[in-house]
C-alpha cells in the first residue's frame, strides 16, 4: 500500500503501533495532571487529576498524528549523534556535578529522613562493642538480608575517620555514581559519548533521595553500572556474561532487591528487543536464555536463608498499595522540598521536551520503548509492602528514569547546540537545587542546636522521640531523626533505631526490646504519648506505627523526650515532665519518675 493511499484511506492512523504510542500519550498526561494536583496538595487531587486530565489526555491523543520511528519498529537502529568535543564533555560534566553535589559538600548533615537512623546503625556496628552503655543496648546480629549495602561499605570509611564525615563521602559518592551511572549506559549502547545523560542531574534530588533510601540510592548506581556492562558485553561469550551478571546480581541483592529487579527487568527487555532485531539458531536461543536466567537462582537461595520468609515477624504480610501507591512514584520522580517550585520545574521539563521532541532533537532508542512495556505492567501489579518494607512499589519509577536517561539520544549537531543544551541543563538544576539548598541550610542549624542540647542527656540514657504533628513542617520533616544523635554521642537508647529483623541487623537487647519501637515506626504523636493509646490511622494520616504501644509506661522506661516540630510552646505535661531545651522545632524534657 503507498504512503499517499494509506493516507487517503486512514490506515495510518489505526495502525497498531500509532494507537499504542496515543494511548502512552493519554496516560501520560493524565498521570503528569495527577503529579500536578499532588504537588499542588488538593484534598481531592484524584478528582482534580481526572477533572483536568481526561480532556488533556483525549486532546493529546487526537493530536498525535505518527509515533516516532523508534516506536514504529523495534528493530530499528538510531543513527549516531554528534558526538561533543571532549573538552566542553569533561568540563561540563564537572562543572555541573560540582554544583548538584555542592550541598551534600558543604553540609555536615543532609535533610534526607532516614539517613541519621542509618548512622546511627553503622556506629553501632564499628563502635558498640568497646561502648559498655551502648552495649547493654544494642547488639549486632549478621543475617542474610537484601538491603546490607551501607554496612557492608560504610565501616570501611568509620575506620578512616569520623562517622559524618563518612556518612559525607558515602552520599556524596551515592550521588556521583547515580550521575555516572546513566553515562555508562549510553556509552555501551551507542558506542559513544554524549551530553544527554547530564539531564539526570535535574532529577538527583527526587523522592528516593530526599527520604534518605540510601542503600537503594546506592542500588541504583551500581545498577546502571551493570546494565553498562550486559550491554558492552554482549558480544562476548556465554561464560564471561554469566560470570560478570553472577556478580552484578549479588552486589545489588546486597545493596536493594528492588535495584536488582529493575536490573533484571531492564536486560530482559534488552534481550527481547535484540530477538526482534535478530532470529538466532534454535541452540543459540537457549543459550542466551540461560545466561539470562541462571544468575539469579542464589537470588532465591540467599532469600530462602535469611529472615525474609519468616512471615511471623510481620503480621501486615504484602500491601498491594492501590493505584495511589503507584501515582505516588510518578510523583518521586521530580519530588524534592518546595512542591510549588517542584512543578514549575515539572512544567519546564515538559515543555523542554516537547520542544525537543517536535524539533527531533531528541530520540528514544527503541530498547527504551520495550522497557517501558515491560516495566509498566510490573509496575502495577508489585506490592508496595512486602517483607516489612514500605515503598517497595513508589521506589521502582526513579530507577526506570535513570535507565532511561542512558537510553534516550539527544541530537545535538554542533557546538552551539551542545552548549544551549548545557546551558539550559544547568539552569533547570540550578532552578531545582534553589530551594533544596535553602533547607539544608535551615536543617543543619536546626541539628546544632538539638546537638548542643546533647549534654544536658545523661551518657547511657534513655530517650523518647515524639512529635506535635500538628505543628509539622513538610520540608523539615527529617528532623524528627535528628534526636537519633543522641544514640551516637551520648550512647543512649533511642526509641525509634531502626531494629526491623526483615530489613535490619541491629538488635534492641531485652527487656529494652519490648518498651522501643523500630519496626517502621514514626515519632509517637503527643496525644497518644500522654493518654497512653495507640494512633488513629483516619485522625493522623501522616503516622504510620508498627501496632504496639511500646510507650505505654513511658515514664518509668525512658528518662528524656524530644518533642519534635515543637518550641516556644508551653510544657504539656508538667507534672510528668521538665523543661530543659526549648531550641529551635524541638523541645527536650526530662522525664518525672512517679515514686
């Protein structure tokens, strides 16, 4: 059929692939309005997202006319780029990178919500054993877990020198590798360089980063790190391939099993785009197969040995999470501190993209579009708790950007080009790192003010963390770990340690077991710290408990209470507790022990 009558008759426009590529359309901008109405905090952003979304969505696919070539046929290959002078690559590379990583560099604590909880941890580890009061607290109990990256690296840099500055240089080499990470993926994919992947460094701050899943952040890189060396090493044989994918799989089991299934999710498609492109032998099929799967089988040994099948440990079991859950991954894609701010950038993006899009600047390399059709359905269908981990569905998103990120091929055709690329690459991270810088800022004044309250805590102490919700701050919400210094510098018992069996080897020692909490548990709200009760879930959405009044006798069982997200405020127990720092978002109380 010719192009001028398939035109005439209609076809083009019900061809397969075109109605696929609308239809991505549509959910795309349903799911960016979505985004948008969260970002904005409706009550209602469900409505407001379908209100607004659905005639964007209808719009936008009645105005698609052709799918990109990529799209049309998976075996299509996009010719090569420009590639940029070395120069003007190094030095905008590092240019740019010194300027994303510059708070995670001047900062001797970083905003990121669970990153002190994990400090504390890896103390324990190097110090609690000579600590005779941290000690009778904590122990530490080896076990095989898919989530042991920091304590298996992290020691290392205690040894070297103190355990923020290594917190310092374990973040800041995190950061790094997820910003080299998408440059190895292009370089084997396209056997060249290019300026494309620095448009991760506009989304380096996102959900996963800013809640402080620095095990997963450290999946991440090394991720795409193995991904890189699948695709450079296709060409090779059989058993140099399964070797190197043995190691990548059991480094990234170590380090987060959701980095790990993106990975194997991300070469299985890779594998399923190369079998459209080239019909192999019978045996050679086979044995692709083979190194393909076997190098995840002690995946499911390592799973079987450890805690993870103990299904006692966590009555929850598997949460699904809804589609909410889902939605709420788009939205840790461009997630950071300031939800306003977090949507212009969002709108600049797009409009960024369409621009290059219409212009043909930019490509996707039809491996991408697999991948994608692969993800998605995962996606949808994985839980979001599982094995007392939550998030498991919302983390999966920002490792696919990544990946995509070394998969799309920008066409830049000439230096000038490649210089308003980098330009406007590094206005938009600029942009997005303004208000990121503006809490790291407010938060590390905050820690040395709870630091300097430290010495009024008794060493060998115990401390309550709870928290006036009602005076909660979204971007400072990392603030109510920072009492966990109390466990590193004063060698105190802290109620809230991470001490999940399913996700972590510290150990609370008995009796304090029972009167702590660690099992995914946020600060207990003042309410229920003085009445003596467990939460409601509908009246305090934002606290999410592990089910057990651990703080039911709590002025026998703890000593100190750091009152969070509140100061300037008037004593709300005086009869049970003393005022002794009322600093800045925190008050610290000594408790009164009853006769």
């Amino acid at each position: 059929m010719s192009e001028a009558l398939a035109s005439r008759t209609g076809w083009r426009s019900r061809s397969p692939r075109l109605l696929a590529f609308r239809a991505l359309c549509a959910f795309g901008v349903l799911c960016t309005a979505h985004v948008a109405a969260q970002l904005l905090q409706e009550p209602h952003s469900g409505v407001t997202a379908a209100l607004v979304g659905i005639p964007l969505a209808l719009l936008t696919a009645a105005g698609v006319r052709a799918a990109p070539a990529s799209f049309q046929s998976c075996a299509a290959r996009p010719r090569l780029a420009v590639a940029p002078h070395p120069v003007l690559l190094l030095t905008g590379c590092l240019a740019l990178g010194l300027v994303v990583l510059w708070p995670a560099l001047s900062a001797w604590l970083m905003p990121f919500d669970d990153s002190i909880n994990h400090l504390a941890r890896i103390y324990v580890m190097v110090h609690g054993a000579a600590d005779p009061l941290l000690s009778r607290f904590y122990a530490i109990e080896w076990h095989v877990l898919p989530n042991l990256g920091l304590e298996l690296t992290l020691p290392w840099l205690v040894a070297a020198t103190d355990i923020y500055t290594a917190g310092k240089l374990f973040t800041v080499a995190t950061l790094a590798l997820m910003l080299a990470g998408p440059f190895a993926v292009h370089r084997a994919l396209y056997r060249q360089w290019s300026l494309g992947p620095l448009v991760a460094a506009v989304f380096l701050y996102n959900g996963v980063t800013r809640y402080g899943m620095l095990n997963y952040q450290l999946g991440i890189g090394l991720m795409l790190l193995a991904i890189a060396s699948w695709i450079a090493l296709r060409s090779h044989g059989a058993a140099v391939r399964s070797a190197m994918s043995l190691v990548c799989v059991l480094v990234l089991f170590a380090c987060h099993l959701m980095a790990l299934a993106v990975y194997g999710l991300t070469i299985f498609s890779y594998e399923l785009w190369l079998a459209c492109v080239v019909w192999r032998a019978h045996r050679r099929r086979w044995t692709d197969l083979a190194v393909l799967v076997l190098p995840f089988v002690p995946m499911l040994v390592l799973m079987a040995l450890g805690p993870a099948r103990d299904e006692a440990i966590d009555p929850r079991g598997v949460v699904w999470g809804g589609l909410h859950a889902r939605l709420d991954g788009l939205r840790y894609l461009v997630l950071s501190y300031a939800p306003r701010w977090d949507l212009l950038a969002l709108i600049a993006i797009l409009a960024g993209l369409l621009w290059a899009i219409r212009k043909r600047r930019v490509f996707m390399h039809p491996f991408g579009w697999v991948l994608l059709a692969v993800v998605l359905p995962v996606y949808l269908v994985i839980p979001n708790e599982a094995m007392g981990t939550w998030g498991a569905a919302v983390r999966m998103p920002v490792a696919v950007m990544f990946v995509l990120f070394g998969v799309l091929r920008w066409n830049l055709p000439d230096a000038t080009a490649q210089r308003a690329f980098l330009l406007a690459v590094t206005a938009l991270a600029v942009f997005r790192l303004a208000p990121v810088e503006a809490v790291v800022r407010q938060y590390n004044a905050i820690a040395d003010d709870v630091r300097a309250s430290l010495p009024l805590i008794q060493p060998g102490s115990r401390v309550l963390i709870a928290a006036d919700y009602s005076r909660r701050e979204e971007a400072l919400q990392s603030i109510q770990e920072l009492p966990m210094l109390a466990l590193i510098e004063r060698s105190s018992l802290v109620s809230i340690a991470y001490s999940h069996p399913q996700q972590q080897i510290l150990v609370v020692r008995p009796p304090y077991r029972a009167m702590t909490g660690g099992y995914s548990d946020q600060p207990v709200a003042l309410p229920d710290l003085l009445k003596h009760t467990l939460p409601d879930p509908d009246a305090q959405p934002l606290y999410d408990p592990s089910g057990r009044l651990y703080w039911a006798d709590w002025e026998r069982n703890y000593d100190y209470v750091f009152l969070i997200y509140r100061s300037r405020q008037p004593n709300p127990a005086p009869d049970r507790l003393a005022l002794l720092r009322d600093g800045d978002h925190f008050q610290l109380f000594r408790v009164i022990h009853p006769h």
